[in-house]
C-alpha cells in the first residue's frame, strides 16, 4: 500500500503517493489515455503513463472508478522513469478548491495511510496553520 512520503520536503502543501488509476483526457491535442496517479497534493500531482504527454497542454484527470471525479490541470512537466517502462508527467492542478478537495478526498480514501482516515486534509491543515 501506499504512504505518505516521509523524505525533508519545502513544499507548501504536504504530497500524499498513492497508486490509484486515472484516465487523462484532453480536447487539444486529441488526448485519451489511462495512467497511474503515483502522487497528489492540493497544488498538483504526479502521473505515470505508457505515453508522453506534451508540456502546456491542459488535461482532464478522471478517476477510472468513477468518472464523474476529475480536476482540471496543466501539463508542467514530464520524464522518463528510470525504475520501470513508461514516463512520469508532472500535472499542476488548476481547478477550483471545491473540486481539488473532492478529488483527493477520493483518492485518500483507495490509498491506507497508517490506517489514518483522511490524512491528506489533516496535514493540509497543519502545515497551513505552520505556514499561514
């Protein structure tokens, strides 16, 4: 299972890392394709994917359990994983807050954290109260 990540971090919100599928889509260029989201936080998130995808452009993250959860996000970064085939596309997150806490809402509850229920949000809070 997955954990938080527990390395030093300057972030201003806290990356939870997960392993929960995903579906990018994109109306320009035509985009459709299926991925991992490896890491999330409340500013962006990591994707691992068999296909590059092209810095700039703006996707739709979908979660394949239920589509209907989606945040809208930029394309801001991308490459080769060295671990395993495919390639790691960084995503900033650009939708409203409303929908960014749903999101991970959602995805903290598929990922066991030291059997925390709703860690992701719990830290969020702390580090914003450390860091107003």
């Amino acid at each position: 299972m997955s954990t938080p990540d527990r390395e030093p971090d300057k972030r201003r919100y806290p990356r939870l890392k997960c392993f929960v599928a995903v579906l990018l889509r994109a109306k320009d260029p035509d985009l459709f394709l299926m991925g991992n989201l490896s890491s999330i936080s409340f500013r962006g998130c990591g994707v691992e994917a068999e296909t590059p995808v092209e810095i700039s452009v703006t996707v739709e993250i979908a979660l394949v359990e239920d589509e209907n959860i989606s945040v809208i996000g930029d394309v801001v970064n991308r490459r080769l994983l060295v671990d395993k085939p495919g390639f790691g596309i960084g995503i900033e997150l650009v939708d409203t807050d409303e929908r960014k806490a749903e999101f991970i809402k959602f995805v903290e509850g598929k990922t066991q954290v030291d059997d925390q229920e709703y860690w992701y949000l719990m830290r969020m809070r702390t580090t914003e109260e450390e860091n107003p």
